[in-house]
C-alpha cells in the first residue's frame, strides 16, 4: 500500500486515516487482486484484441501488397509483409483504431456541440497514459485517448460529453456533475 499526503501532514493523523479506512482497504486489494490480469500482447494470429468495446480474434496473413488491418466478423485481419515485427503490427493496429475513431467521434461531436451550444476549434487523438481524454477550454481543443476505440460508443459518447461540460465547468465538483447528468442522465 502506497499513501501520498501532503508534507504538513504527521504520521499520526496518516496512521489513524489508514486504520479507519482498513476494511475498504482490505476489500478493494483484494478485488484487484483476484481480477484477471490482461497479458502483454504479442500480435500473433489467435490473440484476442478489443473494438468498440467486443472481442475480437486477430488473425495475421503475410503479403507483398500494402499493410492493412480490416474487421470481418468477429475476427481483425492484419495484411502484413513477411517478417514484420511485433512493434509493426501493433503500430497498425492502432492506425486501425484510430481511423475507426476519426469516423466515430465526429459524430458525437456534432450531436453534442449543437445540443450543448458549444464552439470547438480543434479535436484529435493520441495516446494518452492515464485520462480518456482532455480540454484546453482557452484554445477551445479536445484530445481523446487512441484506446477509446477498445471500449463500447456509449463509452466514446460519455467522453465526448465529459470533455465538452468542462466547456460549462472545469473541475468534476458537484456543478460539473449536474452537468453531466442533465446531458447523459443515465
């Protein structure tokens, strides 16, 4: 267990916190604990890869034409050249993703700008470590995370309308919240 607290806090106050939390402690560590890990990928046909929040069974085929990762049923077919890395294939796969994504998104935006009466300049993707997403409401831009398209549209579409009520609220206090609940009530 790892606590960060501010450095005016003493160990005493830090020690009598973690004791009144130990049983919410105790039951979260071993949540996590007992969930199945995903293992590392390594691109080879038979792995199973996520999109737009479904299972899907990756199959590689090797060929002279141009790399290319399609969807056919519930499988991803990656076209690639003879030898091509690990690196390689997932770098395709995430081209994938993300001209998935710049077809998925724009739809949501266009719904949420005109119902929720915005003006965005600028939107794009990149890979993101640890957010969804994220707003610079002064330049007016949106940044969504590449691994949206891993997770169902209702995800995708609750991200877009997150960002776009910082537009209304910056922090996630109770005004942003009632925000999101008058857009996404569900």
């Amino acid at each position: 267990l790892r606590i960060s607290v501010p450095k005016y806090v003493n160990d005493e106050t830090v020690r009598n916190f973690v004791l009144s939390k130990s049983e919410w402690i105790k039951k979260h560590r071993e949540r996590i604990l007992s969930q199945h890990w995903i293992a590392k990928k390594e691109f080879v046909s038979g792995e199973y890869h996520y999109f737009l929040g479904k299972k899907y069974i990756l199959q590689i085929f090797e060929t002279n034409k141009k790399s290319t990762a399609t969807l056919v049923g519930d499988t991803i077919e990656m076209y690639v050249k003879m030898n091509f890395s690990k690196e390689r294939k997932e770098k395709l796969l995430m081209e994938f993703y993300r001209e998935q994504l710049n077809q998925i998104i724009p739809v949501y935006l266009e719904k949420w700008l005109n119902i929720m009466k915005i003006e965005l300049k600028e939107w794009n993707i990149k890979k993101m470590k640890s957010r969804w997403g994220s707003c610079i409401i002064r330049s007016k831009k949106i940044t969504f995370n590449l691994d949206l398209a891993m997770k169902s549209e209702r995800c995708i579409e609750y991200v877009v309308v997150h960002e776009l009520s910082h537009f209304f609220e910056t922090g996630h206090n109770a005004r942003f919240k009632a925000y999101m609940d008058r857009f996404l009530p569900e």
